[in-house]
C-alpha cells in the first residue's frame, strides 16, 4: 500500500524531530529524571510536530524497556502506537468529540488500568474545540488523574483553551519550522524517493509550506507525481499556481531598462497562462523586497529563501536600482495591488503602474533632497525667494523665468504713498521686520486669536525700546483685544525671545497700509486711500486681503506664501 511522504517519514523518535529541539530536550530530561508531569499542552501552527511528539512520548513511556528517551519501535507496544491501535494510546479528536458526554465518559474511562503497558495516554487533538461545560468537566479528573493516566492536549489557538486548564498542564509551545530545516528534510526524502529536483524549486516548495513540515512533504509527493520524478521550478510554479522567477525578473528588467512594450508582452503572457494581476503584483512586490535586502545585507541568503544561482541574479539586478526607487516601486505596486482587490479593473492598474515605472526619472537621495530643502527655507528667511543655483537633477538651461501673464503695476507717483517711520538705516527695525513672522508664529503658539488678530496689524516704527504697531479703524476690535495685559505680555514674550531684549508694544490707528513687504521681497501697495491689490504680503504670510480659504490654510497648517504674483490694481 501506498504511502504519502507526511506518513512514510513520519518522525519514530525524539531525535527524528526537527526544529524543535527546546522541547525534545526537556521531554527526554524528564524522563531520564523521573519527573514526567501528568498533563502536557503542546500548541503550534499545524504541521510542526505536535501529534508526532505525543506519539513518541506515549512510547517512550510504554515501551518494555521504558521510561526511556529511546524507544525501541520493536516491541508491541510501540508497534501498535506507531499504527494508532494501541488500547493504552488513546486519540481523540477534540472537534467531533467535544460536547460533555464525551468528557464525562472519558471520566470514567480513567480509572480502567492500562491493557498491557504501564501507562493510559490519552491524545485529544484540537482541544481548543471543546466546550466549556466540557473542559469544566474534566478539570477534576486533569488536576488529580490515577498515576497511570498521562494527559497530551494539542491545539493550533491556545487562546482559546481556558486559562484553568492551561494552569493545571505544562505547556510547550511548537515553533514553524524554518526553510532551512524543510530543506533539508525534502532533500533527504528526495534522495531516498530517487526525485531529480534542483534548489530552487526545493526553495519554492519550502516557501509556500509555510514553516509546516507535513506541508512540505505533501508538496513534494504532489510535485513528484506531477513531474513523473524530476522537479523543475516551472513545475513547481505551475503546480502551485505561483509567479515564475525568469517573468519577475523580465519585468524588473524592464523596469530598470524603461522598456514598456516588454513589461505588457510579459503581463500579457501571464495573464494568458492563468496569472491574475493580484499574484503577479504580489510576486513582484516580494521579489523588489528581496532586491531591497540583497542592496542592504552583505549575507541575503539569511533573509531570501532561493537558491545560489538565484541569489547571485538578484545582486546582479539590484545594482541597476537605488533603494529610493526600490522604496518608490514598492509603494507604487501597492497602492496597485490595493486598486486590484477594489475594483473590477483586473489587470489595468497593475500595467498603469508598471508603465509609469518605466517613466520614472532617476530618483535623487533622500538627503540630498533635504539639504536643498533646507536651503530653500533659508533662502525665504532672508527675504531671497530662489535659490542661486538650479535643484539637482535639473539643467542649468531648464530653470526657466516664470512668465507673468499680467505685468506688476507701476508704483504711483504720489505723495500720498506713506513709509514706515522706523524705515531706513535702524538696523532694530530692519531685524524685526525680518523675524515678525517667526513672533506673530510664536504668538499663536501661545494663543491662537492673539496671533490672528496681530497678523492684522502693521509693523510702523521702533522708538526708543517702543515698538508701534498700525491697524486700520475697521479692526478696531482686533486693536482692543491685543490691548488686553495678558495679549501684551503674550507678545511682549515673543519679542524678547527674538529680540534678546525687552520692548514695550503700542497699538494705535492709521490711514495708510505701509509697505512693510517690501522689506522682505513682497510686493508694493499703495495706501488704505486708494485701491487695493487682490492680496498683500507681510514677511511671506498671506495677509488681510487673501482670498478666505487661501488664508484659512495658511493659518490652519501655519504656511507661507512661497511666490508671490504681481497683478494690476483695480481702477
């Protein structure tokens, strides 16, 4: 009779158990100590070990020469465990098994000595599936059972066990098993079974086993019978339904080489070989995840299950990409695959996002980006909109003077035109008008509306250690609320920070709108008497004349006009 590989390579002893050696150990000191408890929790994801351990267990205690960590699988009682019909190894599955009659006559069943062995073993697989009158039933027995009744419980969810049952056993907790171990273990069984199969396709098996062993097994007696006994990777993709490694890296390729005809011929033939686009773009999602780790480990063969050669494709390919493109990739094939499983599209958003791929300029470090930033934002503090030199990544010749489609009006030529009364050589004056964004910011930090009503007022002048500040008669209400003492002292503080010194503050009315922008590089304006631009600018905020929702943002996200348009005043 045939038998499949999970059952044929069964393990028969503690030493045959692979990738669980923590417990192993403790269960063979155990017995050699003479200190086998009465109930054991094994608990693990499916596959590991667990049912095979508590048969070697049950062995090794009922074997005619046990207690022993080394059964002998020659005498009867191990014979008939290793066959599932001993009288003393009792296996019960927990699932159809579960109610509280099944509990109460295990109950009674306790107190039957063992038919030929020294011990009753009772297996309950799954015994998460139980019920709670059912574990409740059994809690007595499972605390104080006859000497010879050993307990092995068995469950994949230990969380749903109750936290009494759980107290009164010793628990083990089952680790998956690596790829490296279930490498191993399929290349023995294929040397034994005479299969012809090469790493990789071992490395896919492995993989999509998932660190479960019978898993594995099972896939390879299925690759086996599918490849008539010798196993190539395109046997293996097949089989399991799985991207091919040649078509993952014909797309990269093609990705680094902007070759969009290629990337849809490829797509094209999977889709047509019954490839849906959520698996080739998760396939592709892992394999740029393995290009990410070949460019940041010297070791990949640590964190990528695959074979040499593969390995080795992989570090030729990743030098064709930065890790910000890879990021770039990953994120773009993402959002892919999330538009996937949204809509009805199929393959479509997969192919858009592949074609822009291959549209993708060479990205710039992101510290490079950061230090040109930060440039920028130096360069808007000293009143300097551009910066001196082009961005990275851009052409001297292609920076290009944005064309104003209506031209700045002319300052009129009137003596009507006022100035503020600290302009000129007072240096004070000069820095204050250069910081009074980084106060009036400073300001809303400490009280929002004292900061939006001061935005409203002018910088006029500096006399003496006075600092006068302007507001037109319609905010009137906005001049009373900042005359309060604790506003003053609120601004009073914000200067001082800045201005290293203390300063009085003073508000009072004026006719004219001064033109305090044009200290730092905004635009000019005439006074409140005659007609108005569409917006002004104070220091690179939005001021009174903004557009409601333009100024809104600015001062929701605390932003600054970067560029500043010059439009004709209204006649």
């Amino acid at each position: 009779m045939y038998l499949p590989f999970s059952r044929k390579y069964r393990p028969q002893g503690f030493d045959e158990i692979q990738g669980q050696e923590h417990i192993t150990t403790t269960l063979k000191n155990a017995i050699s100590m003479g200190r086998v408890g009465h109930a054991y929790l094994f608990s693990g994801s499916r596959g590991v070990g667990k049912t095979s351990t508590a048969r070697i267990f049950a062995k090794a205690l009922n074997c005619v020469k046990g207690p022993t960590i080394s059964p002998c699988g020659k005498c009867s009682p191990c014979e008939e465990i290793a066959k599932g019909i001993s009288m003393d190894v009792l296996e019960i599955d927990g699932a159809s098994n579960r109610g509280i009659d099944e509990i109460r006559n295990l109950r009674d069943n306790v107190k039957l000595k063992p038919a030929s062995g020294k011990y009753r073993v009772y297996i309950i697989d799954e015994v998460h599936m139980l019920t709670p009158e059912a574990f409740n039933a059994l809690l007595k027995t499972l605390e104080e059972p006859p000497e010879h009744v050993k307990f092995i419980f068995a469950t994949t969810r230990p969380q749903k066990i109750l936290p009494t049952i759980i107290s009164r056993c010793q628990r083990f907790d089952f680790k998956a098993m690596g790829a490296e171990t279930i490498v191993g273990s399929l290349k023995a069984i294929a040397q034994k079974e005479k299969i012809s199969l090469d790493d990789d396709a071992l490395c896919l098996i492995a993989k999509a086993a998932s660190g479960s062993m019978r898993d594995a097994e099972m896939l390879l007696d299925q690759a086996a019978s599918h490849s008539r006994g010798k196993i190539s990777v395109a046997d293996v993709t097949g089989m399991l339904g799985i991207m091919d490694y040649e078509a993952l890296f014909a797309i990269s390729r093609a990705v680094a080489e902007k070759d969009g005809p290629k990337v849809l011929e490829t797509i094209n033939a999977l889709t047509g070989s019954g490839r849906d686009a959520a698996t080739i773009a998760s396939g592709l999602i892992e394999h740029f995840r393995n290009l990410l780790v070949t460019l940041q480990t010297k070791d990949a063969r640590l964190y990528i299950t695959a074979g040499e050669s593969r390995l080795k494709e992989l570090e030729s390919l990743a030098a064709s990409f930065s890790m910000d493109q890879i990021f770039y990739i990953l994120y773009t094939l993402s959002h892919a695959l999330d538009n996937i499983s949204k809509t009805t599209l199929g393959r479509i958003p997969l192919e858009i996002a592949l074609l822009k791929l291959c549209r993708q300029e060479k990205m710039l470090p992101l510290s490079e980006v950061a230090e040109w930033i930060k440039k920028i934002e130096d360069s808007l503090a000293t009143g300097a909109m551009r910066p001196s030199q082009p961005l990275p990544g851009i052409k001297k010749a292609e920076v290009q003077e944005p064309k104003e489609a209506v031209q700045a009006a002319p300052r009129p030529q009137t003596d009507t035109v006022v100035k503020p009364a600290g302009e000129g050589d007072d240096p004070m004056f000069q820095r204050l008008v250069g910081i009074w964004p980084e106060v009036t910011r400073e300001v809303k930090n400490k009280k929002m509306s004292a900061g939006i009503y001061l935005e409203e007022g002018r910088l006029l002048s500096i006399k003496g250690r006075t600092v006068f500040i302007g507001f037109n008669k319609a905010n009137s209400l906005h001049k009373e609320a900042l005359e309060t003492k604790q506003n003053i002292e609120i601004i009073s503080n914000a200067l001082k920070a800045f201005m290293e010194q203390d300063l009085d503050i003073k508000f009072e009315f004026t006719e004219a709108q001064y033109d305090v922008a044009r200290e730092t590089g905004g635009p000019a304006y005439t006074p409140a008497t005659q007609s108005q631009p569409p917006y002004s600018t104070q220091g690179g905020h939005a001021a009174k004349k903004m557009e409601p929702i333009i100024r809104s943002a600015l001062d929701k996200f605390d932003g600054k006009v970067v560029r500043k348009y010059f439009v004709k005043e209204e006649e």
